[in-house]
C-alpha cells in the first residue's frame, strides 16, 4: 500500500463526489455503513496509485476531506472499510477499488478478471467467502473533472409537446457507417453533432433526438466472453458520467459541443436513462461501486433475507430509490444533466422500478413527487416506459401529470391492423385520438401518448414487414432470446426479396404506417434508420451488436430508400403545417367548429357516421376519419383500407360544399394534389387495398376548368 504524502484538511459534506474550487479538490463520499473509507490518487499516465489518504471526517452519513493542488485529470478512486457479511446485507471489501457514484468523468475500462469479484469465484460458498486480491489494475478509475463549458448563445429550443417529434437514436449506430461523418468522429458525440448529421435531422423535420443511454456503462462478462458488447447501454456504472467510448478524446466538452450544435439547430436532446439498477448485478456480480460502498443503503435486498436482491429489472438488481440518499444521487444525476450538460428531458427505462415503494407501484412515490416538483426537472421533457417485470409491474396510463409515457398498446394495434388482423378497428380509434381511455385524467395532454410503431427493442420497420419470425442466432442465445409476438408479416418470403411484388407491398405497408403514426393525435416516435429502409436482418434483439447489424447503413441507398426518406419528409411537414393533427385537447366529437364541423367523425365506407354496433364488426377493415380545427378553418379526411381489395368509399357531403382534394396517397406517394373531388352526395373514390389516402376540404370550391389543382 503506498504511503501519502498529500495533505488532507477536513473539507465539506456536501457537494457529494469530487468537487474542484480552483485551489484543491473536495471528496465527499455518503456511506452509512463504512467504518473507514480510504481515497486512493492515480498517476494520470501510468494509472498506478500513488497514494493512499483516509477521508478524516465522517458528518451525516457522508465522509469527506479536502486536498490542496488536486485539480482536474487526477484519476481516484475508493476502498471502503466494514463488514462483510452478505447474509446481513453488507459486502464490504476494501481490496476492491470503486468508483465514485457521482464521478463526473470515467477513465479507462473494465478488465474482466475474477479478482473484480468481493467473494472467492470457485471456492464452493458462492458469495459468502471474501476475495483478497486487489482490483485497482482490473477497473476503470474516477476522475476530477472541471465541467464548465462555454455556451455562448445557447439556449434550449424548448419545443411544445404537441409540436413534438422524437427520433430515437443510438450514438454510435447513427455514425459509424454515414460517410458524411468524418472517420475519427464516428460513433461519437462530436459525430452525431456532425453538421451532416443535423442537417439531415433538420430536413427529416424532426424536433427531438432521443439517445440510448450514454451514462457510463460496463459491457458484461459473458458478452465479453463471446466477443459482444453492450451494445444499447442498459448496464450503467456511473449516472453523471458520459461513457468513454462516445468520446473521440476523452473529454467531457464533446457531449456538451454536441448538445449545443443541436440546440442551434433547434433541436432537443432527450435522454434514455437507466436509474432503476446497475452493472453490478445479483449476488454473484462484480463489485464495482455501489456495492461495496454500502451495499444496505444502494439496493433494494429481500426482506428476510438480504443476502439476496429484489430483481423487479430483470437485470440482478434494483436500486433503492426509497433510500433518501439514493434518491438524492438520481436527482443530482438529473439536474447535473439538465444545468450542466444542457439536456432537454429524460426517457426513464422501466419507470415502474422508479416509482415502485415497498409496499408497490406508487402514483405519488418518493421518485414521482420530487421530479415533479423540482424546479429544474418539472421543465424539461420527462417520458416513462410504463412497465417492467416486477409484480403489478404494467402501468400504461398510470402515470401523473407531467409524464408522457411510451405506448406500446398504440404500436402493437397498429401493426396488428396494418396485417390484417381482424377486429382491430375499436383499438385503432382511441389510439390514433391519442389513447384519452388512458391518458385524458389529471389534466393530462394528448402528447402524455408517445406513439411508436417500432424502437430500438424489436423489429426495424424493414424488417417488421420482412420477416415473421426473430432470427437472433448471432447473439450467442439460440435465438431464444426476446419475444415472438411482434405482429410481422413477410408477404411471402423470409427475409430479402427480389420479387417485384412483394418489394412494393413492403413498401407501401411501411408507407402505410408512417402515415398512420405521424397523422395520429399524440407525439410520434421514429426509429432511426426506418425512414430508409434500415434492417437488422431480422434481429428483434440487437442489444450486442455493436456491429453493422445493429448500425444504421447510410451507404448507396437504392431507389426503394430515397422514395421512402422523400415520403416520410413529405408526411413531417404536412403534419407540422396542419395543427389539426397535433391537437392540444383529447378529441371526443363533441366539439363543434364555427361552421358546424364536429372536431372528430368517424366514417363507415359509405361515408356515414359510424354506429356503436358497427364498431363490433370483425371483418372491418376499412374507416375514414374526418378531423376539423376548432381555432383554424381546416378539415381533413383519413381514409385507411387496410383489406386486401379495392373500397369504394362515399366521401361525406360538409356544410361547405368545397372540393376533396387529395394531399397523400400511400399507394401512389410521388402523386401530389392531382385530385379533385366535389362535395357533393354520393361522391365515391375508389380506395386501393391497403392504402391510406389523405384529403383536404377545399372551402373555396373547385379549380376554374382548366387550372391545376393546388399542389399539397
């Protein structure tokens, strides 16, 4: 052990973590259960340590000191002092370097080696022998960081929900094949910034990136092992850290540059982030961090029995968010994000956890209560994933006011409609209204529904309309990994096709959903890469494939992909200049416009309003649905076939006698306005199997003979 010959004065409590004031370095560890706690300097260079301090003050919980001339660069790290005792919920074991819970920055990697371990890997007593060997050469080291950043101008976009749409990306999957990125700044934060990059997100017309996670991670060990990584990042080891392998050169700033080239684009940054457990796993799981800094305090242990881990993630572990100090460490996490990184919400994976007390899913948690009552957090953008797999674990629509919350009900509908499923048509209504059955309460919005129709968990939209089965062989599981249920068809062969029809019936059912997304009611989410054709050769489960499986192909995109970017844009800005589609208040039908237009009628094929008794109709496949602006004269119609066969559909007669005219045609998507068709009683248009049409209502009546119709 080397001795120190650094100074130590007796610092502060608080701030937690490694705090630089420009003469010295503050160290602030909480720890409830430590008897001693050791912090241990680094040498920048060789990463051999130098020195070995004991934190000489212990003051609420929290041991700290201060060290003069310690400034930014210094690599550390910790060994805490206690009992180890796992069957009373206590893993102590000073031999294990750890990192710093609130470390702002994160050298290094983890080297996988047994002697990461607190226990004896082998000795025949799985966790309850304890392992002696030093693992400071094995893990990645803490470090001082100054975190300030010249903004300049910034300011955040601050987009209105309802004016919302997310593009959910990964970091280095959106890059590292887009030859417009520069080769050394590909799969990083500085590449996704690239001005080619925002460029194209600015012309996509999307108003919020959402990143999978980006907090410090760990790839694991049986990953490792078969030459995989974690590729998603649902494995976090360091919550106020940026993960090193989205650095081009190590630094903090980069994330920020990135954030700031977004936000003079006008585009948010939206995080995924993953508070609901950590790398370390179950019992049987390195220790890292939390672990062995007060492992009781950080996780939630089973009553009875804390040698064991409430699993409610299905990844080991769940974190204590009912522990006031592990509560405190997610909302500096948050707000350090929000104030110093200048992010523009959150996305919380499994949210359930974060909301869940002992006694169960709380809608007024710990969690729930203090974001929304912050002054920082209850400003920005917060999304729940509504669910996970602890019991009662499944709360869409459960949320409180605040929240919008990914809805998978909305997805599976869709896809289930868009196949061909039979009595789809009573989900499909409130979800393209944006679910007001689970929403419209507390006040809350239409964009409280994040509508998806694919994410980074599952099928491609390619793929969706390509494959009926997973074919996840490559990651080493048999393929039995992730669910069977994904509402796919292939239209006639697994996988690639050279067939001309099935190519275009592919086309237009990708077509076909898009339409239906980012025309519905609520905020529409994009997958990356499904607005050119991306695939992952039908991988539904692409979390290990840090490899051009799970990268998007930019690459000499063929006809069939540039048709589809067009389409998609076409669709981003008609919805963007037409509110109509992106309301404030939930639609009931209600509502009246000033010229005697409910604000939502549902229409059967002969163009009258739908009866109850026909919504029960199985075989139904095809609707139109007509949707009038109360503060705008603007009238739409949707009609949706999703039969096989040609309808012919009776366009309704309006109070203002004008012209339906046609602004999209997912089966002819180059046609523009080409369309003119009289209100008047008994118009029929001829609706394509498996097609979604778009028209407007034209109040001034038709085009004098002779002239063209108005373009859409």
């Amino acid at each position: 052990m080397p001795s120190s010959r650094v100074p130590v004065q007796p610092g502060r409590p608080y701030p937690l973590g490694a705090t630089w004031d420009g003469s010295g370095t503050n160290f602030a560890l909480f720890s409830a259960n430590a008897t001693k706690v050791e912090l241990c300097l680094f040498d920048q260079r060789t990463a051999k340590e130098t020195d070995r301090i004991v934190l000489p003050e212990y003051t609420d919980e929290v041991w700290h000191g201060f060290l003069p001339q310690i400034g930014p660069g210094q690599l550390y790290g910790y060994r805490v002092h206690g009992p180890y005792a796992p069957e009373e919920g206590h893993r102590f074991n000073p031999q294990k370097l750890l990192l710093d819970p609130y470390a702002k920055a994160i050298k290094g990697n983890l080297r996988w080696s047994d002697a990461v371990m607190g226990y004896r890997v082998g000795s025949g007593r799985e966790d309850l022998s304890i392992d002696r060997r030093d693992s400071a050469f094995a893990v990645p080291k803490s470090c001082v960081s100054d975190i300030s950043f010249s903004w300049d101008a910034d300011r955040p976009p601050g987009v209105d929900w309802s004016d919302t749409v997310i593009y959910e990306t990964h970091v280095r999957g959106a890059t590292m094949l887009n030859p417009e990125v520069p080769d050394n700044l590909r799969g990083t934060f500085l590449g996704l910034g690239a001005p080619a990059m925002v460029d194209y997100l600015v012309k996509l017309g999307v108003t919020a990136v959402e990143l999978l996670p980006v907090h410090a991670l760990i790839d694991d060990r049986t990953l490792a092992a078969n030459k995989l990584r974690n590729y998603w990042g649902y494995n976090t080891i360091g919550f106020f850290a940026p993960d090193p392998r989205y650095l081009s050169v190590g630094e903090v700033w980069e994330f920020q540059t990135m954030v700031r080239r977004f936000h003079q684009a006008g585009i948010e940054v939206i995080l995924d982030v993953v508070y609901n457990h950590t790398a370390e796993g179950n019992q049987l799981g390195p220790t890292l961090s939390f672990r062995g800094i007060d492992n009781a305090s950080y996780y939630r242990l089973i009553d009875g029995d804390p040698r064991y881990y409430v699993n409610d993630t299905g990844c080991g572990n769940t974190l204590n968010l009912s522990h006031p100090r592990v509560l405190q460490m997610v909302l500096d996490s948050l707000r350090h994000w929000v104030q110093v990184m200048r992010v523009d919400g959150f996305r919380f994976d499994l949210a359930t956890t974060l909301a869940r007390e002992p006694h169960g899913f709380d809608h007024g948690s710990g969690f729930l209560d203090a974001v929304r009552q912050d002054p920082v957090l209850n400003n920005v953008k917060l999304i729940a994933e509504p669910w996970d797999v602890g019991p009662g674990g499944y709360r869409l629509g459960a949320f409180p006011p605040g929240f919008a919350e990914w809805n998978d009900r909305y997805r599976d509908t869709v896809r289930r409609y868009w196949r061909g499923d039979d009595a789809m048509l009573p989900a499909m209504a409130p979800g393209m209204l944006a679910s007001a059955d689970l929403f419209e309460h507390n006040g809350r919005r239409p964009w409280s529904s994040i509508n998806f129709i694919t994410s980074h968990d599952g099928f491609t939209l390619n793929d969706l309309v390509s494959y009926e089965a997973k074919h996840n062989e490559a990651n080493g599981e048999e393929n039995r990994d992730e669910h069977d249920a994904n509402y796919s068809r292939n239209y006639g062969i697994e996988g690639p096709s050279d067939d001309p029809e099935i190519l275009a019936l592919r086309e237009r059912q990708k077509r076909n959903m898009l339409a239906t997304l980012l025309l519905s009611q609520g905020t529409p989410m994009l997958l990356a890469g499904d607005e050119i054709g991306n695939s992952q050769n039908g991988n539904n489960n692409a979390y290990c494939q840090d490899n051009e499986t799970g990268w998007i192909d930019w690459r000499t995109p063929d006809q069939r992909d540039t048709d589809l970017l067009d389409f998609v844009r076409r669709l981003l800005a008609f919805r963007k200049a037409h509110p109509v589609f992106r309301q404030p208040g939930f639609l009931h039908g209600t509502n009246q416009t000033a010229d005697g237009f409910k604000d939502v009628i549902w229409l059967t094929p002969v163009g009258e309003e739908k009866t109850p008794s026909q919504w029960n109709d199985p075989l139904a496949r095809c609707i139109g649905l007509m949707l009038s602006a109360a503060d705008r004269a603007e009238t739409f119609l949707l009609v949706m076939n999703a039969h096989d066969q040609t309808v012919n559909f009776t366009l309704p007669t309006t109070p203002a006698r004008g012209v339906w005219r046609r602004e999209i045609d997912t089966g002819a998507p180059a046609l523009r306005g080409a369309a003119e068709v009289p209100d008047s009683p008994g118009t029929v248009y001829p609706v394509a199997g498996r097609t979604v049409l778009v028209f407007s209502l034209d109040r001034a009546g038709p085009a004098p003979d002779g002239a063209p119709a108005r373009p859409a």
